[in-house]
C-alpha cells in the first residue's frame, strides 16, 4: 500500500511540474528586432531606457518566454497568470514599476535615479492541476554612470534579498572587489545562492543557460551555494567585442513539495516553485589575444615543422661519392 | 554486357574520384548556404562547426550521446544513441570506406594539399614500417579517448572525481578540422586559443597544433591525418561486414608492388598479403588506386553486393599509364 501511494505521489510530481513549470518566464535587455532602432541606451552598461517628463528616466525591460535566451519568444499577457511586479532600488526600497503592453512591445518600466544595481521581481502565483505554483522571473540590472560619481561602490554593489514579498530568489553571489564596473565575461566562475522562503535550498539542481547555448547544471551544496564557470562562446565574432554587447545568461531552478492547502478557494496538495534569474555578460576582452595567440602558435608550429623537415631531409640525402 | 565491364575496367578512376571529391567538398563545406543538410552521423567529417556545412559527422553525435550518465544511457533515452549509430551503420554499409576517399572534405584537402606540392616539385615521404606500425595505433587512442572521456565527464569512475565539462567535447577540441574547415567560409571564430580554464587552454591549444601539424603533415605526406583518423578505426571495426568490398585473389599476384607504391596510405599489405581475400585494412581508403596501377587481370576486385565493378586489367593498367611513357608508377614527381 505505501509503495503505491509513493508511486501515486512519484507520478502526480511529475505531472505537476510536467504542466506548471515548463514555460520560463524572464527578462531580457534586448528590444525586439522591429522597434531596436527606437529603443534609446543609457548609462555605463547600456540599459534600454525611455524618458518621462521631466527627463525622468525609466528602464524598461522586455518580459521573454522559452529556455535558451537566444531563441526565446517575447511573451505576451497570456503567457502571464496573476502576476505581480516588484522592483526594488539599489538601497533596498521598494519603487514603483509597471507592467504594460506598448509599441516597444510587452515591457516592465520602472524608474530609475540611483546608481548600483536594480532587483526586478515578476511574481506568479497560481494553482493550476493540483498544485500551487510560484514562478518568478528575477533580474538585477546596474545603472551606473561615471559622472554620477563611485562613492560607496562596494556597499552598492552588495545582493539583497525580500523574503517578505519573494518566495524564490536566486542570488549572484559578488565578486571579491565587485564594483560597479565589474561585468561577468568567460573565465569568470560565479556562486548563485538559492533561497525559498528565505531558506537556503539544499541539493536543488539549478541550470545555467549562456546567450548562445551553452548548458550546465548542478546540484546546490549543504548552504544551498552552486558555482559555474563561464566557458566561452562558440562562434564569437569579433564585431561583438567592439560594439560593447553584452549578452544574457540565465540560471533556472524548479523545485516541487508535497504540501497541501487552500488559496481563492482551490485546493493543492503540491508547491512547484520555479525561479529563472538573468544577468548579462560579454564576450571575453581576452578573445583578441585569443585569435593573436592561436596565429602565433599556428604560424610557430608550421614554421618550426617546416624547418624540422627540411633539416631532417637533408642531413639524411646521400652524396654522390665515386667508387675508388 | 561486356562493353559496360570493359569500360569500367578501363575508367580513369583518379579522374572520377577528383570530380566527385570536389563536388562533396562543395556539398559538405558550402551546402548550407543552399540550405542543404544531407544527413546528421555521416561516416565522414563534416565538421559541424562550419556554420555551413551540408551534413554533420558522427563523431560529434557520438560524443554528445555519450555525454550522459549510465542511468540515462541505459533509459530509453539510450535509444538515441543506438538510432544515431544506426544511421552511420547506414551510411556506412552503402560505401565502406570509399567514404574516406571520395567524399570525406578533410581528406579531399589533403589530396589538394599533395597535389600543390606535386606541382611546386617537393617530394614526399613515406613512413618506414616500423613507425608505421606505430603511429597507427594512435587512430584506436583517440577512439578510445572520444569514447571514455564523455562518459568521465557525467559519471565518476571508480569513485574518481567527474571530468571537468571543459574537456567536452573531446575529439572535436582538437580535431584539425574544427580549426581549418570553418576558414573556407571566411569564420576565423574557431582560430583561437580558449583562456577561459585550464582544459579549455590545453585542449583548444592542442587543436591549434593539430593544425598546424596537419598543414605541414599533409605536404610532405599523402593523407597524413587519415592514419591518427578515429573515424577510420571506428569504419575498419564494420568494416568486413559493409557491402563494397576490395577483394584480391592472391594466386594472380606477381607481387610486382604497383599498388603498394600508388597507396597513399603506404599499405604494405595490399602487396605482401595473398592469402586474405578482403584486402580493405584500417589504413585503407578505398581510393581504388591499387586497381587501377594492378596489371594483372582479375587480381584486384572491387564489388558491390558481391557483383564486381571495377577489377584489375592488363588492358586497363595500359590504358592508363601506358599512354604517357614519362608518368611513373610511383606517383612521385622526381
């Protein structure tokens, strides 16, 4: 009997995160292809932004559906169930943001006037087969400019966490020396925390998707900590390296529990909690020493074999010598 | 039907295996541009990372199904390593290793690389038997290699640590063709040297050299990379059982040395051995070249479902190097 009812319960998990969690949810920098022209950049790490009256600055922020970030869609409110959006500024305090569907397309804009690094919280609470799913969509964005000065860079710098109004967070753990011009590019190994309910996870399997495909997961340790290192991108060109793009990642982790209860009167008998983070990096700064390096090996080698044979040929060519 | 027979016998075979080289290099290395993808697991390597490329190599296949742990690997998920080795048995079966000499891109570059020299003067060379039996061995280590190295990487053995993922893919990382093919199309992405960790540093450095030998390699010996070429240790185990074969009756055999001295490869066997009737070794390439410079008629066969297509002919051998009295047999330019 206990056996069967592990077997029912094996089964209805998998069907839960089989119909709840397999849409990812995110946010991304990058516009639209059609409307990229009008989108205006600001600031050190060229957010999107679009100005208010009074030159009040807004960033926006495209919400995007699907699992790798180079294809994903740009969802549409259908994609979204009763979602809620938290944006909190770099000191901790709650800003005001919106959710809207304009000619740039479905976007959060909130506004912006301090420097360091913008948590944004699209939060979805539903039931939906069973079970009561939480998803959330995170970002952290730095607005940074130069002219606005780095006084306490590194205090501005540090993760914050909202237990109160986020069940799920996944945080970027910094860097030793992470300021507020400090951007993650490949050779870089980052530590991801993840929390539910303000509770580290244990033995939580986390995935970390880069730009153009790149795929790794692993298993969070006993402090609920996982580390990767970004490897560096197949096929990137070197106008990439020029033009200072920058490129999404994202870390996705889903976690189901058996727990039962009521909300707006419907019962669930299962949580699914699923959570996608997203930052930006760029291609290595080291990928033009990476071309020169490899020419100079290849022109070396090919010398030097070159030469190898050449001597090899001759010291073994007999001379003629005429027979006594 | 004798005519057909006397013709085929009689076929300049370099000069058809030089056109259908060049047309599936053409195919393999700019036929996405056309929107051409002829297979996945093909027997030959087209190199996935030429963004063009008409089909993909089963090595990188292999690797990827590999890339899992044994729980996966023996799911049903597995299945889609045995449906990707199924179709290169496919492939595979139709043509042997004739794959190698007539469409495989890598070894088309090869023939191009001894064919400038030939025309610039430079000799070539050619291993002695000893090395030979040596450096043959190093195509098995990299089968090996390719085949261990994914599955170290997603379950420990022996309680060992994983393989860092940096190491993956191993046979790709420094397979000669992932630097040089991609360059026909102009992309020099993969002309670089990875400093992101330290078996990307070592592994994409180690395809820089492979490169480079293979450059250097490929001009002083015929079909230099054909003898480390796993893909060739992994057709030779099928080998016996494909439906093209190169069969040598050996009481023909006058041991004269023709086809030894045409063989790219420098198979010695295909002289010294008259007992075996299938003469395909690992080496071998199924260029036909051996047929073609065999004077003896009847003992050099290649056939097809067991129905001969082209056999060895005095008449033939005449045909082709009788006309020009200045061309040796030996293939060498000097």
């Amino acid at each position: 009997m206990k056996k069967i009812i592990q077997l029912i319960a094996f089964f209805s998990i998998a069907l839960a995160i089989s119909v709840s969690g397999n849409e990812r949810i995110w946010l991304s920098n990058s516009p639209p292809s059609k409307v990229a022209d009008k989108i205006k950049k600001a600031g050190m790490r060229r957010l999107p932004v679009v100005y208010g009256k009074k030159r009040q600055m807004n960033i926006i922020q495209w919400i995007r559906s699907g699992e790798l970030p180079q294809n994903s869609k740009y969802a549409e409110p259908n994609d979204l169930f009763n979602v809620q959006l938290f944006v909190f500024d770099p000191d901790g305090e709650s800003v005001t943001g919106k959710i809207e569907e304009s000619e740039l397309g479905f976007i959060v804009s909130f506004p912006a006037d301090k420097d360091g690094f913008y948590s944004i919280y699209l939060v979805e609470k539903f039931v939906r087969n069973d079970t009561l799913n939480f998803r959330v969509a995170k970002a952290e964005r730095m607005n940074h400019s130069c002219r606005t000065g780095h006084d306490k860079a590194l205090i501005r710098v540090q993760p914050k966490t909202y237990p109160q109004q986020i069940p799920i967070e996944i945080v970027r753990e910094r860097f030793t020396g992470e300021n507020l011009h400090t951007v993650m590019q490949p050779g870089d190994k980052v530590t991801f925390k993840t929390l539910i309910n303000g509770v580290e996870l244990k033995s939580g399997n986390i995935q970390m998707v880069t730009h153009k495909g790149w795929k790794n997961s692993k298993t969070t340790d006993s402090k609920g900590e996982v580390s990767f290192q970004f490897i560096q991108d197949d096929n990137t060109k070197l106008k990439e390296l020029r033009s200072r793009i920058t490129f999404n990642y994202l870390i996705h982790f889903t976690h189901t529990v058996a727990e039962s209860g009521i909300v707006n009167d419907e019962h669930y008998s299962f949580i699914n909690y699923s959570s996608t983070f997203s930052d930006t990096y760029r291609p290595s700064q080291m990928l033009y020493s990476s071309f020169v390096w490899a020419l100079f090996v290849l022109l070396g080698s090919v010398l030097l074999l070159t030469i190898g044979i050449y001597y090899y040929r001759r010291r073994r060519r007999v001379e003629y010598r005429e027979v006594a | 039907m004798n005519k057909i027979k006397t013709y085929l016998n009689n076929a300049d075979v370099s000069r058809f295996r030089f056109w259908v080289q060049i047309f599936t290099f053409v195919l393999f290395v700019y036929g996405g541009y056309w929107g051409i993808t002829i297979a996945q697991n093909l027997p030959i390597f087209a190199c996935p990372y030429d963004h063009a490329t008409g089909g993909t190599c089963f090595l990188i296949s292999l690797q990827h199904q590999l890339h899992t742990t044994w729980d996966t690997l023996f799911s049903v998920r597995g299945f889609a390593l045995l449906t990707a080795f199924g179709t290169f048995l496919l492939f595979f079966f139709f043509l042997n290793k004739a794959w190698c000499g007539f469409i495989c891109p890598v070894g088309t570059l090869q023939d191009w690389i001894t064919k400038f020299r030939k025309s610039i003067g430079v000799r070539f060379s050619r291993y002695e038997e000893t090395t030979f039996k040596y450096l043959k061995v190093i195509k098995y280590l990299f089968l090996i290699w390719l085949l261990i190295v994914p599955l170290a990487i997603a379950n420990s053995f022996f309680g060992l640590p994983h393989m860092s993922h940096d190491w993956f893919p191993p046979f790709c990382t420094i397979c000669p063709a992932r630097v040089i093919m991609p360059l026909f199309t102009g992309d020099v992405s993969q002309l670089a040297i990875d400093f992101s960790s330290t078996p990307a540093l070592i592994m994409t450095t180690l395809g820089i050299l492979a490169a480079a030998l293979f450059i250097v390699g490929s001009f002083v010996k015929k079909r230099f990379f054909c003898l480390f070429c796993p893909m060739s240790a992994l057709q030779f185990l099928f080998s016996k059982i494909a439906f093209l074969r190169l069969n040598k009756y050996g009481d023909k055999c006058t041991k004269c040395g023709n086809c030894y001295r045409v063989c790219d490869v420098g198979i010695k066997e295909i002289a010294d051995d008259v007992i075996s009737k299938n003469i395909v070794k690992d080496d071998c390439m199924m260029c036909f070249k051996c047929v073609e410079a065999c004077p003896e008629d009847g003992c050099l066969e290649v056939a097809m479902f067991k129905i001969p297509i082209l056999t060895a002919s005095e008449n033939g051998f005449f045909k082709r190097y009788g006309a020009d009295e200045q061309k040796e047999i030996t293939d060498d330019p000097k």
